[in-house]
C-alpha cells in the first residue's frame, strides 16, 4: 500500500539567476484522494557574482564547458541541500526533489538541459533524490514545459487559474472538459531584471523603475506582434527566445531604462489579460507577485481578481510544487499532462537517485 504522507525538500533555480530556493514542505492524500501541504522551512541562497556570470553565460558555453559546470553545479546543489537539512535539523525525509538549473530548452530541436542532476547530487543525502523532471518529456514529443500545472490542480483547485511571475510569465487552468492548460504567457523577470540591472539594483523594486518610466507606443506595439503570441499552445519559452526576439530592439530603440521597465511591463500586463478573460480568482505566486506596480495594474479593471497570497506561498510555490512532482514520480503516479505540454501521453517523469 502506498503511503499517504510525505516529507520532503524542494528545490529550484530559475532562469532570473536569482539564487536556490528550498522549501521543506509535507504533502499528504486524504481518504478522498485530495492533495493538501504544508511549508516548514523556506530559505533562498543566492548566488555569488562568479555563479550567477557563469549560469547567465552558460547558454554561449560549448558542450566540454558544460559538462564542468554541470558537475561544479551538482556540488554546489549538494552541498546547499545538506546544509539547509543540517540548519533546520530536518529528519525523517522520505524525498529530495530538485529541478536543477536549465541552461538549453529548445524542445522544437529535441532539446533540454538542466544541470546539477547528476548522481552525485545524492552524495551523503539522507534519503532518496528526484530529479531531471523535464528529458523524458522531451524525448516524447513534449515541450518539457510547464510542470507546474499538475501541482496547481491538485493543491490549488480553488481557483480558476494561477498565474506564475518568475523569469517568465505562465499560466494553467483547468478546461470545461476536466483537462488541464498550461503554457509559457511572456518573459518577465528575465527582462525586467535586465533592465532593473542597469539602474544599479539587482530587481526594480515594488515596481518603482517601471511606475516612474513612459511607455513607448512604438515599441509597445512591436512587441506585441511578436509572433509567438499568436500560437496556440502547447508552447514555451527559453533565454534564447528571449535573445532572439527582444535583444535585436533593445538595440534598434534608445530609451532610458525606466522608460524599458515602463514599456515592457505593460507589454507584459497586456499578455496577461489577454490570456485571462472570465476569470475571477487568479492566484499569482513568483518573484513578480511582489511587484506592486504590475499588481496594481492587473486589478485595475477589476479590483482583487489577481490575488497575492502569504509571502512564503510567493516565493516558494515552485519549490513546494517539484517537491510534490518528485512525490508523484516515488508513486509511480504521472506528473507530467500531455495536454500541457504535447507530449504523446500522460508520463511519470524524473531520474531517482538512491
């Protein structure tokens, strides 16, 4: 008989560089077959300036490099996960689940590379690690992306949507009939913070930057015909969309920076109501829930139909929801929605490491 409750850790790294996140977080299914959680300890580590240059350069790197910084990273991971259990004094874990980091995601070519999911991620772990959520799902036909949305359905059902504001805006949602939508809605952070870097702060905070900037009709208008926003999904994205489709009009435009983080919040704002028609409770969780500005602007029309959770719900939602796709995988439960991501079929996906 399976087990009906689980302690585990999870673990993520965004494509923002921002740092790790850890979420010691209990998961246990009721008699009625109903998910529910809890969040004991969250803590982020963030990068030091040599890490987060390698992992934002990591995508330029050639295939030797790569295989170095995949084995430093693993180490890296190791050695934060076994000191955030030695912190906390966690025992009685039944799981590790880590995402890694991803450097490549080009699934139109068969592709996806996240790194620190090598074996010796388990070194001296108490307990089994899960990991490597996104290759199976490549390898059968998927986009590998988003994950997210099994967790949304199982721990957040009571909302019509839930919208993710990390380096990239996402949202899922269940269909009339029972099934499960998801996709990649537009960059976000992976931008804003571009810009939020060349006024000297790491994020534009609370939105100020973006609040004080003019937005440029224009460039407004040409990203919004991006032509990505026309396909249906499943779809997703990566940096390198991020390079090929915005990088060439940084260069083509000279607005100050504040008058970028204006344009382009609003060019993010547009996306996200165009993707939520009738809803009326949208769930927003990620690093850009905190950014007032955008709050502010998505409730505008109608006020509290985007609503901001606890803080700890915020920033580690994504962590609490791979630790719960790592409980699926030790089930042998799927954890990964074809109708999400395109795959052939609904899967069990990660690499478990003893």
């Amino acid at each position: 008989m399976k087990k009906q409750t689980y302690t585990v850790v999870g673990v993520m790294s965004g494509t923002s560089c921002d740092g790790i996140d850890l979420a010691h977080c209990q998961f246990h299914l009721s008699e009625e077959d109903k998910w529910s959680y809890s969040i004991f300890e969250a803590k982020t580590v963030s990068y030091n300036s040599r890490w987060y240059q390698q992992l934002s350069e990591s995508i330029h790197m050639d295939p030797d490099q790569i295989h170095l910084l995949n084995l430093s990273y693993t180490a890296l991971l190791n050695e934060v996960i076994l000191s955030f259990i030695n912190e906390h004094e966690i025992s009685d874990l039944d799981l590790i689940c880590s995402h890694g980091h991803t450097v490549w995601h080009k699934p139109e070519e068969g592709m996806t590379l996240q790194i620190g999911n090598l074996k010796s991620i388990a070194d001296n772990m108490p307990c089994p690690v899960v990991c490597d959520f996104r290759t199976q799902d490549v390898a059968l036909g998927g986009q590998g992306a988003p994950l997210v949305p099994i967790g949304d359905k199982l721990l957040f059902s009571e909302f019509e949507a839930c919208l993710n504001l990390g380096g990239f805006a996402n949202i899922s949602f269940q269909t009339h009939d029972g099934g499960t939508m998801a996709y990649d809605l537009c960059p976000f952070n992976i931008v804003l913070n571009h810009w939020a870097q060349k006024l000297g702060a790491d994020y534009d905070c609370n939105g100020e930057f973006a609040r004080s900037g003019f937005v440029n009709q224009e460039v407004l208008r040409q990203f919004n015909a991006i032509n990505y926003y026309g396909l249906k999904p499943p779809k997703s994205l990566g940096l390198e969309w991020v390079q090929s489709n915005f990088y060439p009009r940084y260069e083509s435009y000279t607005l100050d920076p504040k008058d970028w983080l204006a344009t382009l919040a609003e060019h993010m704002i547009e996306q996200i109501h165009a993707a939520t028609p009738g809803f009326k409770r949208i769930l927003v969780s990620g690093g850009g829930a905190n950014n007032d500005y955008v709050l502010e602007r998505l409730n505008k029309s109608i006020p509290d139909r985007f609503i901001r959770p606890d803080s700890r719900l915020i920033d580690y939602k994504e962590s609490l929801i791979f630790g719960l796709l790592g409980v699926l995988r030790s089930r042998g439960d799927i954890n990964c929605l074809s109708s999400v991501t395109g795959a052939s079929r609904d899967h069990c996906s990660g690499m478990i490491w003893p």
